[in-house]
C-alpha cells in the first residue's frame, strides 16, 4: 500500500515536520494500514447525521453573533476591529470539519475546523486505497467536483510561514483538486506576493497571523486588500471553539433548539461534549461540577474528577494543532489551577473548558518494511469534511482516518496510522 501512496503523492512533499527530530526522511512520514478503517453501517449513518446538524449549527451560531451584542462581545475578544461586529465580511465556507473521537459509546466531537490542513492528505489516501480496488465512503471525484463548482476557474492558494509545512499539500490541491478543464490554480508562499494580490485567495493561513507575519498582514489590510475575494471569509467568529461551548450556554438554549429542533439540538448534545467558556461560568447549563463556581476550583478535585481539557478558543499562535491543550487530569493540582487561572486572566482572547472523553482502543495494523501487517491497540479520530456551500450542506466532501496509540491528544504524527475510511 505504501507504494500505491507514493504514487498517488508524485513529486509532492505532503509535510515538513515543524522539528527535526520528528523528520522519519521518508516520503509517507507516518505508519500506512494495509486497508481503510471500516466502519459499521450504523457508524455511518451517524457520521451522515452529525454533517447535517453541524452544519446547521455553525449556521445557527453565524445568525446569532450577528444579531446578538452579547455573542459578538464574546467572539470578538482581543480582535482587530476589521474582524469585529458590523465591519465583518459575510460567512462563506466551503467545509467544515469536526473531529470525531470514536469512543465506547459512539463519536465525541471534540473541536471543529475551517482550514484546509489535511484535506490534500485525505484525498491522496482516498485515491490510493480506490485504485487498490478496497471501497471507501468517498466516490471518486467527489472532492474535486466540489470545490471547482464552488471557486472561479482561477485563483491562488496562499500559505504562510507557519503553515509552509504544508506547503506540499496545498501545491497537491492546487494542481490536483482545484485545478483541471481549462481552471487554473496555483499555491504560493504569502513571502513571494511582493505586494501582488490575486484575484480570488483561498486561505491556508491563520487569520491570527495577522499579528505576526508581515506578509500575511499586509494581504488582509494593505493597500491591495480590498482588491481579492478571501475564502474562507474573514469570519474569525466561525474559528472559535468558543463556537461549539455556545451549546452548553443557557442564554441560548432556546434560540439554538428553535432553531435546530428538538431532535437536532439533542443530537448535537449528545456527541459534543459538555463545555463552558472560562470566565462564563454561571451561564454553563447542566451547572458546574460538584457546585464550584470558578474554573480555577477544578484543581481541588481528584485527578480521576479532574478528566477536563483546557484549550485556547481561537486568534493565537497556541490555538492549533493541538499547541495549546492541556489536559487538567495529567497536571499536579498546583499546575492545573495555574494554567486555569491565567486563561481567567487573559483578556486578550478566549478559552474553554471541555469533559474530557476518552476514545476507545481499537483494533488497527501497519505495515513494516514487506513484512506481515504489525498489530497496533489504536485511539482513533476521524476527520470528516462536510460541505457548507448553500443548497448542499452536510453534504460528506472529504474524510480520513487517524489512529495513534498511548496518547490522549490523537493526531497526525510518525507514529499515527493514516487511512482511508469505509
């Protein structure tokens, strides 16, 4: 199978590892399962339920930062005005992607994405195991289907120095996704603009980059900014994961379920985990745990009370890839009550609190240098792309599946299994 991913890859470099000690020199950097990860029909039509209801939900939650003052004082912390309020662009996505954690009782979403780091991989494993003959969940062509129906016949894919690790996967996009019958898409550093702008942008940076990268600076508010159409849309409301916390707020328990239904409403509460924004405590509907009051006061508890996750929500250097997650239940109650109380304390931006739920163990295999597949005791996340272009919303773009083993923060690494999913 590693051959077959090869080829499907060409002359791509599908990821620079961020530190050396990580590079495995390799052209596939992480472990390849002889076949896709197979799901039951049941696990499928769940996945099929969720894209519905998230979807409308970050629709839902679109509507009320604009029409709420309280929501948009709360997403627009610590953002430049150009993100904020009245100033803001309108919403235009063409995915999103929860990650879904598979644990013993069914999927948990534990945070939802915008950006396209990872769909090129999910792609090229779709590819590969189709021309190996196995079924995935994704029929060929659909990816690219949707994004050419859905971006103008030229553009630029534009990277930063941050996620110029990338840098292969958005050339793969470019080239292979995008591009094709007379369209023409290229993807390009942010450093080699030299002050040019194309005419439509898609995004493979950070709106938080603003603050620290020159170039990506002068694309969003120098002189030729307003002269490209930006997807995604400059909504850094959408990227919070303060976004998802919104649920579990009883201001807007019933704005929410008017909106979803009753049945979706209930879904959503079912497969994201209980969640409250630090600072917003009163307003967490099931109440805090054990009756505290403060977020600081979860560091009392035992580690075995203390299973909470501890994120930054959005617009910081920390706030991807995992950067900034802490789990309270592996942290001396001094150390957890330490990271709290300086999210409590910072006013530049948000952060949440999140249960903690543990993903399940399950059965996976990689194959080992032509030898017969090595067995491996998996904690897996499948990353499902839903689109949220008007009129197919839901609608399954995308997906992959990525297992690793002995680790809580289940992620993409050298040591994580990559597949597609059946």
């Amino acid at each position: 199978m590693r051959s077959r991913l090869e080829a499907v890859i060409g002359d791509y470099n599908i990821y620079s590892p961020r530190r050396l000690q990580f590079d495995t020199q390799q052209k596939i950097p992480f472990r390849v399962s002889p076949e896709p990860l197979n799901l039951s029909p049941d696990q499928k039509k769940e996945i099929e339920a969720i894209g519905s209801d998230i979807t409308s939900y970050y629709s839902a939650v679109d509507q009320l930062y604009r029409t709420d003052p309280r929501v948009q004082q709360l997403l627009d912390r610590g953002k430049p005005e150009i993100f904020c309020g009245d100033k803001i662009s309108p919403s235009h996505y063409l995915f999103i992607r929860p990650d879904l954690i598979i644990t013993a009782s069914g999927f948990s979403i534990c945070e939802v994405e915008t950006s396209p780091f990872g769909l090129a991989l999910a792609e090229i494993l779709n590819r590969a195991y189709r021309q190996e003959d196995y079924e995935t969940m994704i029929d060929d062509g659909t990816l690219s289907v949707h994004m050419q129906a859905s971006t103008p016949i030229e553009g630029s894919i534009i990277y930063s120095q941050k996620t110029s690790h990338f840098a292969g996967q958005m050339a793969f996009l470019a080239d292979e996704v995008f591009s094709g019958q007379s369209r023409d898409w290229q993807a390009t550093h942010a450093d080699n603009l030299n002050g040019s702008s194309p005419k439509t942008i898609y995004r493979g940076f950070y709106l938080a980059e603003l603050q620290t990268d020159p170039s990506i600076a002068s694309l969003l508010t120098g002189p030729t900014s307003d002269g490209h159409d930006l997807l995604p849309s400059p909504t850094p409301h959408m990227e919070e994961k303060a976004t998802l916390a919104l649920l579990w707020d009883k201001r807007f328990e019933s704005y929410f379920e008017t909106e979803l239904g009753e049945g979706g409403f209930n879904h959503l509460r079912h497969v994201v985990p209980p969640s409250w924004i630090v600072g917003e405590e009163e307003y967490f509907v099931p109440g805090m745990p054990n009756g505290i009051s403060s977020s600081v006061d979860l560091a009392r508890f035992s580690r075995s009370k203390r299973a909470f996750v501890l994120k930054p929500s959005g617009f910081r250097t920390d706030a991807s890839w995992g950067e900034g997650v802490k789990f309270l239940q592996k942290k001396s109650a001094v150390a957890a009550a330490l990271a709290v109380k300086e999210a409590l304390d910072d006013r530049s931006s948000l952060h949440i609190v999140q249960q903690f739920t543990k993903a399940a163990e399950m059965p996976m295999a990689y194959e080992d240098n032509g030898n017969d597949p090595t067995p491996m005791s998996a904690r897996v996340r499948l990353t499902p792309y839903f689109s949220m272009v008007p009129g197919k919303e839901g609608q399954l773009i995308a997906i992959k599946a990525t297992g690793c083993e002995d680790t809580d923060l289940v992620h993409a690494s050298s040591v994580s299994i990559n597949t597609a999913v059946n």
